[in-house]
C-alpha cells in the first residue's frame, strides 16, 4: 500500500550554515522516533551535498527543488538530475507552481525534467494545482488533469509507480488560508480516479498524493485524516524544527 510523507520544501530560504543547523536540528529531534510516515526535506542546490551528509539519510530523505530539463553541457547556471543525485539526494520536487509561474516551465518541459529524474533514479515529487481563478470558475478538475497528463501520462506504468504527486492549489500557498479537507479529499479522490483510469486501480491505490498549501500544526491531522491525502508538502512550516515536527507527528 501506499506511503505516508512529510516532506518539507524550503524555497529559496536559508543559507547554508542555517540550513545545515535546520537539517541537523530535525535529525536530532527524530532520533529515537519511528514517525509513521516518510520524511523528506527540500533544500537549495548549494545545500543538498552537506545536508546529505550531516544527517540519517535512511530516516530523513534529501529532495532538489528543481533539476534542468537537460542532460548535460552547455547550459550555464544550470543544475541536471545528474549531479542532483551525485549529492546523495534521492528526491527531485518538479512543476512547482512557483516554477511554472515565474520561470515558465511548461508541460512538455516538465515531462522532460521527469524523465531525466526517473533516469537519475531520482523520485519525482510532482506538483499540480489550480489558481484562484480556475477553483472559482470550477474548472480545478480539468486543470490538474490536464497537468497531469501532460507530464505524466507518456510514462510506462512502472516509471508512473515511482512518481510522488503533490496537489497544492495556489491559492493557498503561503496565504494562511488552507483548503479544508474535504476540498483536498474530493480533488484527491478525483486525482486517483483519473491515474486509475490511465494505469488501473493497483497503480492508482499505491500512488502517494500529498496536500501543499499552508499546512501546519494546527490543520495536519485532519488533512491527513482523509482517505486520499497521503501527507503532505509543507512549505513555511517546514523552515522551524518545532514547526516541521508536530507535522510529522499528525500522522502518529
Ligand atoms: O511546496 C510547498 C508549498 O508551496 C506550500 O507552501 O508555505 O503554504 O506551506 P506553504
């Protein structure tokens, strides 16, 4: 059956000797704990190699924020999938809607970035979610389908197996107002019919579908508590050890 994750995404927050302290800060208050879900955390490129190596990777999985749709080369700036897993980072975050808002990632280049991770060994956490516009007018259904299939859907059913979704509607990413639980149980719901429908039921049941979008202490464990969320990708409340680890303890 599938896994339960809590998976922190740090953005473009701390330097690297706060974000070390951040990481080792977890791993201690971990120690002794065996959380009923995975934990992974999401760190800047430039920290990914000292946090791999400072903490319990086998309790606390490390994820890239991004990787370049490109193999390797002449690409200045750029980060492949490649080097991402040479750090010891299992976990590549991909089609974050920041991403695809302010760096233009597209579906087709999002598919590309997926490959490259599947082929890096890396699992994709992949991101999908409506803005306000699109929830009001009713069409969140077809948008995250239609993000899912066009990144997803060309993948052979057991690369599909490997993918970790996050559904976070943007419209609560970093605005305090959450979407309640039965708003993200009844998206989720939807989200596994439609895997079901392209790689059946067992493919579908087994997919991880994580909720984003202000999640913290106080609203987890009824978010959690739906059949269909999975856990969940935490942004804000992941960048404070007394923040990140009731999260993971909503699951207990
Ligand atoms: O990827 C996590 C995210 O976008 C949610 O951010 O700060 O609302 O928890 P936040």
């Amino acid at each position: 059956m599938r896994k339960n994750i809590v998976a922190g995404n740090w953005k473009m927050n701390t330097t690297l000797p706060e974000g070390l302290a951040l990481a080792k800060g977890l791993d201690e208050a971990l120690k002794g704990k065996t959380p009923n879900c995975d934990v992974i955390i999401g760190t800047p490129f430039t920290h990914l190699a000292s946090v791999a190596a400072a903490i319990d990777t086998n309790k606390i999985g490390v994820a890239a924020e991004n990787c370049a749709d490109k193999e390797k080369g002449a690409y200045t700036g750029e980060v492949s999938a490649a080097m991402v897993a040479s750090t010891g980072a299992k976990y590549v975050i991909l089609g974050h809607s920041e991403r695809r808002a302010y760096y233009h990632e597209t579906p087709e280049i999002l598919k590309t970035k997926v490959e490259l991770a599947l082929a890096n060994g890396l699992t994709p956490i992949f991101c999908i979610g409506e803005v306000l516009e699109e929830r009001e007018a009713g069409k969140h259904f077809e948008v995250v389908d239609a993000q899912i299939k066009g990144s997803l859907f060309d993948l052979s059913a057991e690369d599909f197996a490997k993918i970790v979704l996050a559904y976070e509607p943007v419209w609560a990413i970093g605005t305090g107002k959450t979407a309640t639980s039965d708003q993200a149980e009844e998206i989720h719901a939807h989200i596994r019919a439609t895997l079901a429908a392209k790689y059946g039921q067992e493919i579908a049941d087994n997919c991880t579908i994580l909720y984003g979008g202000s999640c913290n202490a106080s609203n987890a464990k009824e978010l959690f508590a739906k059949p269909n969320v999975d856990g969940g990708l935490i942004g804000g409340a992941s960048l404070a050890v007394d923040k990140f680890m009731p999260i993971i303890e909503a699951f207990n």
